[in-house]
C-alpha cells in the first residue's frame, strides 16, 4: 500500500495587512499519496501559492495540521524544517534559480552540500542526475550559456539529486514556449514514472488537464480534490462553521 506523504487537514491561513486580514487559507484538506503526479490550479489570488508554500515547509498554517513525508510541520524548528525540505522536497521554480556564477554540475551539487556529503561523491550523483534529464553533455557550461528549456532541465535536475519522495514544480513551463514546455512536462512523467511524487502548482489548465490528478483551489477553498468528488460539501460547511465564530 502507497504511503502518504503530503496531508493537509484543515489547514488555515491569515496574513495581516494592517488592520486587514488576508484569508488565504480557508479550511482546506487533502491527501496525497507517494508516486502521484497531481497538480493543484487555480487563478491568482486563490491560494494555490501558499499551498505550495506549506507543501514546501517555507510557511506554517495559521490553524489545521500539514504533514509532508509524514511529519506533523507546525511545531517544527526552523533548523528542523530546513533540513526536512532539504532531505523530502525537491524544488522546481519558473525563473530555475541557478547561480550565474557556477556551471551546470556546480549548480546540481549545491543541494548536496547542505547534507555534508563528500564532494567526489556529490560529482558522482549530481553527473547521475544530469543524465536523467539529458544534460551530462553541458556540466562545463554556466546559466547564461543554455536556452531556457536547458536551465529548467538543470534546475530539475538540482531537484532529483538529493533522490527526494517529492518534487514541487512552481509554474516550471511559465517562461517555456509550448514545445519547450511539452518536453519538460514529459520529463516529470518520466521521473514519476519511476515513483517519485510529483507536485505541480499552475494556473494553466492544460498542465492541470495532463497530470494524473488536479486538485482545483479558488478563494481559498477546494473545488474539486480531483478523486472524482467535488469539495463543495466540504467547502460550504468551513464557511458555517467560520460565520458562527
């Protein structure tokens, strides 16, 4: 039986803007099991973003409990939620976030550092990771030196070398054309196909329309959790129980 390594149940979450609160977060509770491919949509503004962002242990919910590898976030340590991420979560953004000033197999190793593993052997794995999304050929190369299909293969590549249960991809075909995009979208399918979760947060149907799975967010609440039944129910009893407060 498939464990799961991101829940969320009920999770809440308020930023204050001055004397203004911002719900980002209404009340929103899902599973998700190791070795789906499942992308969680919805238009600016609904929420998706910080959902990403409690995935990704870079924020704590207001209210409601997250587990990510199977471990409750909420009461962690910022040292402890470090190292979760560095180990559980392999991260994939639009703009890749390479350093300029580091080649391509610099550039993969540098996760591995953080886990204090010997630097022959972080040239082994990075170079291993490499091949996976077809750029061994480039490790001398630095960012400005590849399109920016080859950038998001080396940032993906940076996000498999740690061997992580999770990918989570921001918008990773944002700044792509479409065939581009076509190809690192086939990338995904094929790291998944090995058993790696893979978490996508888009606002483009037809990346939500090609994953296995897509979980519909807006306002904060969740439409639809992509098993075939909607969220509505669920939905409309938080905003009862947030009116009787």
């Amino acid at each position: 039986m498939s464990e799961v390594v991101i829940k969320m149940t009920d999770v809440k979450r308020v930023y204050k803007m001055g004397e203004t609160e911002v719900h980002a977060l209404r009340g929103i509770s899902f599973e998700i099991m190791q070795g789906e491919e499942v992308a969680i949509m919805g238009p600016s503004g609904s929420g998706k973003s910080t959902c990403m962002n409690m995935i990704g242990c870079l924020d704590r919910p207001s209210s409601g409990i997250v587990e990510v590898g199977g471990k409750p976030t909420a009461d962690m340590s910022e040292k402890e939620l470090a190292e979760l991420r560095n180990i559980t979560v392999g991260f994939v953004f639009q703009q890749y976030h390479l350093i300029n000033s580091l080649n391509v197999i610099e550039n993969v190793m540098l996760p591995l550092r953080y886990q204090k593993i010997p630097k022959n052997k972080r040239f082994d794995l990075a170079l291993e990771a490499l091949k996976k999304v077809g750029m061994e050929e480039r490790i001398h190369h630095r960012p400005h030196e590849l399109s920016g299909g080859q950038k998001q293969r080396v940032a993906i590549a940076r996000a498999l070398v740690t061997k992580p249960k999770i990918i989570l991809a921001d918008e990773p075909t944002g700044a792509l054309d479409s065939k581009t995009g076509k190809q690192v979208m086939d990338i995904f399918r094929e790291i998944n196909a090995q058993g790696t979760t893979i978490v996508i947060v888009t606002h483009d149907p037809g990346i939500g329309a090609g994953c296995r799975r897509c979980i519909k967010i807006f306002d904060g609440l969740i439409q639809d959790d992509g098993l075939g039944t909607s969220a509505r129910e669920v939905s409309e009893e938080t905003l009862k129980q947030e009116e009787k407060l």
